[in-house]
C-alpha cells in the first residue's frame, strides 16, 4: 500500500535527482569554460580529423588508416556538417556525458532509495578525476558510456531487457574493448534471451553496414593493424598501475563498503539493478587491459569511473546509514566517508589548478609532472594561428588538435601517424608519411 509518507519521500528524492542534474549541468558548464580550446588528448584531433574526412568523402578504411570503429565517425561527421568546429563537437560530449550521469543517478535511486545519494550521483561524475580529465574530449569513450548507462537502468526489466543489449552493441560499435562490459551486461539481464537477442542482432547490423560501407578494410586497420602496434612494457604498465589505483581509491573504498555490507546481510531495496550495476562496472573496469597495448593509456578511465560510480556510491549509503551493517559510530564512518569524497575533489581540483604539472594530488606518489596538459588555450590559439600563416599545399608540423583548427592536413594526407608507425603491417603507409616532408611550421 502506497502511503502518504512514501509519496512524499519519492517527490523529494525526483526533486533531489533534478537538483542534482543541474548541479551537474553548472559543474560541466563550467569546467568547459575553464578548459576552452585546450589540449589534453591528441588523439582527440586525430578523431576528429577522420571525421571530417569522412564528411568530405575521404577513404576511411582504405587510403586513410583509421584505428576505431565507425560508429565515433559517423557521429562526428554529423556534428561537423552542422559546424565545422572541435567546439561543436565538444559540447555534444559533454551533453552525452550528462545525460549518462543522469541514467546513473537513476540507477542510484532504484538502489538505495536515498534522496542525497541520488543527487549527489550525477555532480560527483562530472568531478571524478579522469573524467574531468578528459572532459568534453571528442572520443570512443564519450560516445560508449551513454549506451552503458542506458543499458544499465534497460537490463533490470524484462521489458527493457531487448533495448538494453541494442545499447550493448552500440557501445560496442564506439570502442571494441566495450565487449567486456557488453557480455557481462546481457549475462546480468533480468531476460537474457532478449537482452543477448538485441546484442546479436545490433551486432551484425553493424558490421554488415560497416563492411557494406568501408570494406573490410574496418577489420584490418581497427582489428588486425591495433594487434601489431606491441605491448607496453612491465614497467611502464606498473606505473600506470600505481598511478590508476591512486585515482580510482576512492571509488574502490565504497565499492568495497559494498561488499562487505553484502556479505554482512545488506540488500538494495531493487536487487535486479544491482546486479546489472555490479556487472557492468566489473566488465568495464576489465577494459583496462587494453593499456597494455601501445598507444593506448590512462585515458581510457572515464567509463570505468562512472560505472563503479553506482555501485560506490552504493556503498556509501550502506556505510553511512544509522542503521548499518557497520559497526561503530555513525558520525565517524560519515567523515570517512565525507574524507573520502574529499580526496577525489582534491585530485581534480589541483589537476585544474596545475594543469602544467598534472595536479600534484592528482598524481600518484613521487610521480614526475605526467598526464598534464599538452597545450593552453592561448598556446593553442597561437599555433593554429602560425599552421594558418603556412602555405595551403604543406602538411602540418603540429598536433592533430592544432591541425584541425587550422584546417590544414596532417602528412601523407593520414589523421592517424601514429599507427602507421608502429603497426608493421602498414609499413607501406608509414613510408608514405615520412615521404611527406616539407611540413609548416
């Protein structure tokens, strides 16, 4: 029976969830505004470099070597057609980014209940450390974790099961990798015949039209050419170990508050959701074995932080709550969580404050200035402004960001160099770059 207290508190807890979804809007706004027309990710040019080709009828797959799916491409070319502009395109990432953050929070809700995690859910995702890192980056990632969010509050329901394995696809369609999360998302499903059904059948609707449309050229630069750039070495891969646990700490505090709530008798009131959330952070955060790779690094994060967000801020309730499965005062683990909190805000907001440095709390212990910004928006508007000065017919001698801004070509008429360089199977391809010399400035 529905009573009059429990109408109230779900209208507070709607209400808390739309503050939080403005405080996120604000938050976004703002660090959009902080971060214009810096550089943090080249790859991000080398994205959107492909995409405007595409939209200019160039030979993606074929000529031009191109090292992700399709699916980032088409979106980008369609952005681009309403305005050739990095900015454009950065602001539809960071509205995909929102929009996830409000499916998370939903998520949060059906979980626990809890008015101020709900809200809290969303505000906190804009501010996690990688993610603001890499906000409004034009990338794989952004366009992935809109379809996981979406598949997270599809999968619970029986209904929603079908939709949610579309969405798994789609993700899938954005960054490969994203098969991880895919499978362990139709695996949790409340209907996985329907869910695996949605995933198959998107699945092969993809590839047909990506084979139909580029050849199979898609599965030689984006499959075979990614397998034979090489492996980091161990060193290398520790550090970035190190410094990934440094940053995730605190997610991984409340998700371990989770587990042991579990074990110790604790159960969210929609057991369906948590098992899907539970799911698809643990397959997302598989997906960090893809930095074994070359060429590929920490910036993959931001799917991983947003969704363990669920699943910590899960646990957060649990440990927070009066009546917990925690022993101990209840003020006290509420500093710890309120410490917690803390320290990922503190990791963000000296990544903004030093973005030369890379944040010395957002670093990991006795780390050198690392994962810092590439070039300021002045450094950037000055380069672009020298790359226009050069004459039209000479590739560019700067960054893909700058490239792009110019207008201008990167050598051998290739967005991407850098797989060409290191994949000896495009050996042909690389000479044809270095070939391309008389590049400006």
């Amino acid at each position: 029976m529905i009573t009059q207290a429990s109408l109230a508190a779900s209208r507070r807890t709607v209400r808390s969830a739309h503050a939080g979804l403005a405080l996120a809007l604000a938050l976004a706004a703002a660090l959009t505004a902080v971060r214009w027309h810096q550089d943090w990710n080249g790859s991000e040019g080398t994205y959107a470099l492909t995409a405007r080709s595409l939209l200019n009828g160039g030979d993606l797959y074929g000529h031009t070597v191109v090292a992700q799916p399709p699916a980032l491409f088409v979106l980008g070319a369609g952005v681009l057609a309403l305005g050739d502009s990095l900015d454009l395109l950065r602001v539809v990432m960071v509205v995909l980014q929102v929009v996830a953050l409000a499916l998370l929070a939903l998520a949060v809700r059906r979980m626990t209940g809890s008015w101020w995690a709900t809200a809290a859910t969303a505000p906190i995702g804009v501010v996690l450390p990688w993610s603001v890192h890499e906000q409004g980056i034009f990338q794989p990632e952004a366009l992935a974790l809109p379809c996981l969010a979406g598949a997270l509050v599809l999968a619970p329901g029986r209904r929603g099961a079908g939709w949610a394995g579309v969405l798994l696809a789609l993700a899938v369609g954005a960054k490969l990798p994203m098969a991880l999360p895919a499978l362990a998302g139709v695996w949790a499903a409340a209907d996985r015949r329907a869910a695996a059904g949605g995933f198959v059948a998107t699945g092969a609707v993809l590839a047909i039209a990506s084979l139909a449309a580029f050849g199979s050229g898609v599965a030689d630069d984006a499959v075979v050419a990614q397998l034979d750039v090489g492996r980091h070495g161990l060193r290398y891969l520790a550090e970035m170990g190190v410094q990934g646990a440094w940053n995730l700490a605190p997610l991984v505090l409340g998700v371990a508050a989770a587990a042991v709530a579990w074990r110790r008798g604790w159960r969210p009131p929609d057991r369906a959701q948590w098992r899907v959330a539970v799911a698809l952070a643990a397959g997302t955060a598989l997906t960090l074995a893809s930095t074994t790779k070359v060429g590929t690094s920490l910036t993959v994060m931001p799917p991983v932080e947003a969704m363990l967000l669920p699943v910590a801020v899960a646990g957060a309730v649990a440990w927070t709550d009066d009546i917990s499965v925690f022993r101990g005062a209840a003020l006290r683990r509420r500093l710890v969580a309120v410490a917690a909190v803390a320290f990922l805000l503190a990791q963000s907001l000296s990544l903004v404050a030093q973005p030369r440095r890379g944040g010395a709390i957002f670093l990991r212990p006795l780390s050198a200035p690392a994962w810092n910004v590439r070039l300021t928006g002045p450094e950037v508007d000055a380069h672009v402004s020298a790359l226009s000065n050069c004459p039209p017919s000479q590739p560019s001698g700067d960054g893909t960001v700058v490239t792009f801004r110019a207008g201008r070509r990167m050598p051998g008429d290739q967005p991407d160099v850098f797989l060409p360089e290191h994949a000896h199977r495009l050996a042909g391809v690389a000479r044809e770059v270095a070939a391309d010399r008389r590049r400006c400035p």
